[in-house]
C-alpha cells in the first residue's frame, strides 16, 4: 500500500505513521519529495484492508494499494526517476554514463592501461571483472582477490569508481570493500540468498538482466535488493537468448522504454554483451541512448585478440574513443549530455 501524507507534515508525524505501519506488521519504506512525504507499506497483501485505517489520521491524505508486484521498484511508490550517486557520479540523470574496461582483469598493467584510455574518451566508471563466472569449468575464472586490488590500484591512479561482479554470498564483503558498484550478473539474477545480500549492503547494484528472464522477473530481483533497504539499484540489460545466432545474444532495446514505463530506478545497457561482435556495439550503443538509456556498459580491451575472455566483442580503446564521440552526439539530439 501507498500512504501519503499531507503537505507540511513534521519530521514526529511522519515517525508516528512508519510506527503505526510497523505495529500492523508491515516494513515502512519513506520517500521524501519536495511537495509530499509518501511512505511504502511492504508486507503481506492479505492484511492490507488493515493500512486503510490510516486514513483516519490527520496526517494522511491517502491509502491506497500498489497494483505491481515489484512494490518497491514500480512508479507507483516514485514517479521521479531515481538518480543512484557512484562517487560524484550520478546514475539516472540528464548524464549519460558510460562504465568502460576489460571483461577480465588480466594485469596490472592492462587494468591501469585500459583505465587511462578509456577515462581520457569521457568514460566515468571503471569496469572489469575479478571473479568471472564462465560456462566452462576450464575457462579463465579471474585473478579473484588480486583482481579486486589492481582495480583499487587503478581507481587511486585515475580517480574513477570501480564497478565489479560479486558471484556468490559470502564474496560480498571483499568485493564490496574494493568496489563502487557491485554487478549481479545474468546467471545470478533470481539467485535470491545473493540478492538479500547485496540488499544489506549500502553500495551500489547493478543488476543484470537473465538471458530468459521476463522483465516482471528482472523486476522482482531488484525488489529483493530494495526490500533489503538498499535503494541504490541499476538495471542492466545485457540481452536475451533467442533463436537468432547471428549475434550472441539478441539486444532488447524494446526493454527500456518498458522499464522507464514501469520503474523509477535507472536503466543502462551492455551492447557488448547483447552481440558478441565488436563490429555491432557502436550501433546499438546509440541504438541505447535513442531509446532513453541512462547508461551504457562497454567492454575495452587494448589487444583484444590476446583477452583471456570475451575479445570478440570488446573495442580497442581507439574504437571506444571513436564511440564516445558518437554516443555524444545522439546524446545532444534526445535532450541528453554525455
């Protein structure tokens, strides 16, 4: 349920309420906007009538019941878009943020290589992986902790937060003590003992999207992390698997327009991911921007073909210094800046 209350209401009122929701047994979630305090009633729907009499209070305006099952993500709750702060970075804003670097973190001095470049192009988040989740055991799985502190090394050597995929729970303290932002990957979107995890630490996620995973499914991940009392969440559409093999996966773009629809948290997408190909990424990272994207996930690596994952599909930092200029420019022609 919704209750929101009157225009003017004081800091004690507002406490009185979120006491009262508490007592029905449901969690209150406050959100504080210029004009109106609206404060979220998350619990079981079989007792809600029982919210209803919050009418009664001087205080409230109104009650009323939240008709999406992600409760906490949907518009209803917020209709201002949610801007999540990466350091001075804000995610989800008029800025166009694009988080750029290897697959894999490889060496010191890739990492440090790569970070340069690609903070010189105008990227404003170093990304790279540390633990990599591979569909074959024998595959590259990431220099782990030692990955974890070469991109530290690389943050203090050019100012750029970091943004790096946690795998399982019991990494989240480490990960989340070198990391900006913690990325959930594909494969551990409906992982939900993970997901309440991240939900209790106060850093940043970004969430990816599952190869099949329906929007509303997405959705309600992201619910376990806000739930969790971590409102600080990105949507990450990476793509999704299809009968089309031209391209690794097939981009949904039709997702974002959707998810602007239906949530207030902010959407990036990872065109590199989403084809495989080098080739394609420029196209659909201004496909991205067009479509009303917050965000763009690139992978950059200065010699591709020796990348230990994923070199198919990452951009040489020249590449990527060429893209940025372009994305800039569909940028400046949706109202945007980059």
């Amino acid at each position: 349920m919704i209750i929101v209350l009157k225009s003017g209401v004081s800091e004690r009122e507002v406490a009185d309420v979120e006491r009262r929701i508490t007592a029905m047994g449901y969690r209150p979630h406050t959100i504080r906007g210029e004009l109106r305090t609206v404060i979220g009633a998350i619990g079981d729907d079989r007792g809600k009538e029982r919210l209803r009499s919050l009418e009664s209070l001087e205080t409230v305006e109104s009650v009323t019941p939240i008709l999406q099952p992600f409760k906490l993500a949907s518009r209803e709750v917020r209709s201002a878009n949610s801007v999540v702060q990466v350091g001075n970075v804000g995610i989800g804003g008029r800025k166009i943020v694009v988080m750029a670097g290897p697959c894999s973190v490889e060496s010191r001095e890739q990492v440090l290589e790569v970070a340069t470049r690609v903070k010189a192009a105008g990227a404003a988040v170093l990304r790279g992986g540390a633990f990599k989740p591979r569909t074959s055991p024998y595959a590259f799985q990431g220099l782990e902790e030692e990955g974890l502190k070469l991109l530290a090394e690389a943050r203090r050597e050019t100012g750029l937060p970091i943004i790096t995929e946690v795998m399982e729970p019991d990494k989240v303290d480490v990960v989340a003590e070198h990391a900006d932002v913690l990325q959930i990957g594909a494969r551990n979107v409906q992982n939900f003992s993970l997901l309440r995890k991240v939900g209790a630490v106060g850093k940043p996620v970004l969430l990816k999207r599952g190869m099949s995973t329906s929007i509303q499914e997405w959705l309600l991940s992201a619910e376990y992390v806000l739930s969790g009392g971590n409102p600080n969440v990105i949507l990450c559409e990476r793509g999704i698997r299809t009968f089309e093999t031209s391209t690794r996966f097939t981009l949904d773009l039709n997702a974002v327009p959707v998810l602007k629809k239906l949530t207030h948290l902010p959407v990036v997408v990872d065109p590199s991911h989403g084809t495989g190909h080098w080739e394609y990424v420029e196209s659909m990272a201004m496909a991205a921007v067009a479509a009303g994207a917050d965000g763009l996930l690139i992978e950059v690596h200065p010699r591709p073909e020796e990348a230990m994952s994923d070199g198919p599909q990452s951009l040489k930092p020249d590449r990527f210094a060429a893209l940025m200029t372009r994305v800039a420019r569909v940028a400046r022609a949706v109202d945007r800046d980059a």
